[in-house]
C-alpha cells in the first residue's frame, strides 16, 4: 500500500485524481488491498480494487486521449455549469468523492473543484436556470453530492427550487454503493421534500451489491425515490456477458433500474481500462439474448469531438481499419459523423 500512497502524492502533483477509498469499499474485496495481486501493468486483478487502487498505467497518455473528453468546457456556459442538452442542466456540485475510481471520465478535473459549490455560484446557477425555461430538469453531480453534509446539500436543492418551483432534479451519486452508510435517515427525510426526484448511481460488478447495500436501495424507494443506473464497460473488471448479466439482474431484483452501459471515455490515463468498441458490441449482443427489457441498459458512447452521446449499436456505421486498429465512424441522430477509436 505505501506504493500506492507513493504514486498517489505523484498523481497529486501533477494535478491529477488522488487515492481515496471507503475500508468499506475496500472491504468488498477478496484480497488485501495491501499486497494484493497486480497484472503487468500494475493495475490490481480484483476488480474492486482495481476501481480503487492507483497504479502506474494511469501516467500512460494514449492517441485521442482528452483531459475533457466529453468537452464539457465547450459546454460550460459558467464554471461548475454543463449546459449541452438543452432541457437538462448538470452543476458539478464538487469535486470531492468518498472513492475516487480511477477509470473516472471527471479525473482530470476533479482536483481543481474540491470544495463545494459557493454561494455566489449557486446564485449564478439560480440566475441562469430564471433565464433558461427550456431546462426541465437539473443534474446535481460532481464528484459526489453526498460528500457534502445534508444541510449543506439541503439548501443547494431548495434554492434550485426557488428559482425554478417544481424543477426535476437527477441526484448523481456512487456513495450509495461506495459508501452506503452515508444513506441515512436524515438524508432520506430530507430527500422526501424534494420530488420530482431521480437517484442516479454508478455500479459496475455485482460484488458491490451487497447487503448494506440492498438494504439503503429499500430505504431509498421506500422514500419514494426511484433509483437507476449507470455501468462503465470496464476491461478486466466486468468485460464478459457473465458479469454483466449478474449485476444488471441484481440491481433490477433490488429495484434499481439498469439505465446506461458505457463505452469507456477517452478520459487521459484510463486506456488500459476501456475495451475495444469490437468487443464491446460482441458483449451487448450476448446481453440481449439473456436479459429482460426490465434488466438490459441502453449501451452508450459520448462522442469523443464533444457531439454529445450514441447508442451502440444504432449509431455505428462502419469500422475502418488501420493496420492492427482502426476508427469507428458513429452517426449521430443531427445526421453528424464522428470516429471513436477501436483500440488493441
Ligand atoms: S464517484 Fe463518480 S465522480 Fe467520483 S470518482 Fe467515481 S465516477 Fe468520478
């Protein structure tokens, strides 16, 4: 672990993600995060671990790698604003998460967000959102909302609300699966008072779907709070139709509804996570012959030049290949052609 400690401190430095897990997270695993086993590249073989722990391929920059990838400063009509579908607003409320995993498209731009949303932020954000009726719902990401205290999320939720009485707001949130404790009565009772409401979280192998977990999910929807989910294709963690298939039946049995599979962004220092588009397609098309409509996600990719996201398989056209690799053309629905790699 002091390895990791190490690497972590020279990740900093240089601006980039810092290590941080819950023991609880950490606990999930089925080795030692201390001296657990790494592959050749260094990244751990548990794939809870390997969500959690730095390892020196995240230094690695590879071919259309992007510290913005889904050029969301292109969008940003102020700082902490995402403005690129015109009836959803998202607000990185923060920067800081209780697990920061390292395939994460934000990583770049998380260390320089830490704290929360100021006041006068929020007021531009009220102001924007008085200006701005065609937004019919507000994203309230980050990093993770859920670092912040209650009352502190509390009073960001009611002044989105005062200046737009009635205005749908998606919680996008990991901490019920990296830190399910912070889901707790208060926060609940707090919740309660803000429907139209939607939990958006982030699950990627069913062996973070474990009691503690399944019990906060009950809790939630007993609130009344619907819950879905989001999955990020992730090589070595949960690239086979097997993974897959169990977590997304375990989250739609807890109630949780299987939303997107994401193809990897083309976030700098996460290549040696994402999986080749190829195989990605090959996976989706074993899912929709074992799953539910109730049980299978839509498989997504953002387009890489910032045109915003794609479903797979609709929108691929043609892959054209280039020696070992290659590019997918993507049609978007504008008609727009865009290229993701196919990567080795
Ligand atoms: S919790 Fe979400 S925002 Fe935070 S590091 Fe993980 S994926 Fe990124």
């Amino acid at each position: 672990m002091s390895d990791d400690i190490t690497l972590s401190k020279a990740l900093e430095q240089k601006g980039l993600l810092p290590y941080a897990a819950p023991a609880y997270w950490l606990n999930l695993a089925s080795e030692d995060y201390r001296n657990c086993r790494r592959d050749e590249k260094g990244v751990p073989l548990d794939p809870i671990l390997a969500q959690a722990l730095p390892s020196p391929a995240e230094l690695i920059d590879a071919p259309m790698e992007s510290k913005d990838p889904l050029y969301e400063k292109e969008h940003s009509p102020l700082p902490r604003l995402v403005h690129q579908y015109s009836s959803r607003l998202l607000i990185r409320a923060t920067g800081t998460c209780p697990l920061y995993c390292r395939h994460c498209f934000r990583r770049n731009l998380l260390p320089s967000e830490k704290n929360f949303i100021t006041d006068i932020e929020i007021l531009q954000a009220e102001r924007y959102l008085q200006n701005h009726p065609e937004v019919r719902e507000v994203l309230v990401s980050g990093g993770d909302p859920l670092t912040a205290s209650t009352e502190v999320l509390e009073k960001l939720f009611a002044r989105l609300r005062r200046a737009r009485p009635g205005i749908f707001l998606r919680l996008c949130t990991r901490a019920p699966v990296s830190l399910p404790e912070r889901v707790d009565e208060k926060l609940l009772s707090m919740l309660k008072n803000y429907k139209p409401m939607r939990i958006v979280l982030q699950a990627n192998h069913p062996k973070e779907l474990s009691s503690l977990f399944l019990e906060k999910i009950e809790k939630i929807l007993g609130a009344g709070i619907p819950v879905r989910s989001q999955t990020v294709l992730l090589r070595g963690i949960n690239d086979d139709a097997d993974t897959l298939e169990s977590l997304f039946v375990g989250l739609s049995r807890a109630g949780v509804d299987p939303y997107y599979l994401f193809q990897g962004d083309l976030a700098t220092g996460t290549a040696h996570f994402r999986v080749p588009l190829s195989r990605g397609l090959a996976i989706y098309q074993e899912l929709r012959t074992r799953l539910s409509g109730l049980e299978m996600p839509r498989y997504a990719v953002d387009a890489p030049d910032g045109a915003g996201k794609l479903y797979l398989p609709e929108s691929v056209v043609s892959l054209q290949k280039e020696g070992q690799s290659g590019y997918w053309l993507l049609r978007a629905p504008d008609g727009s052609l865009h290229r993701y790699p196919e990567e080795a």
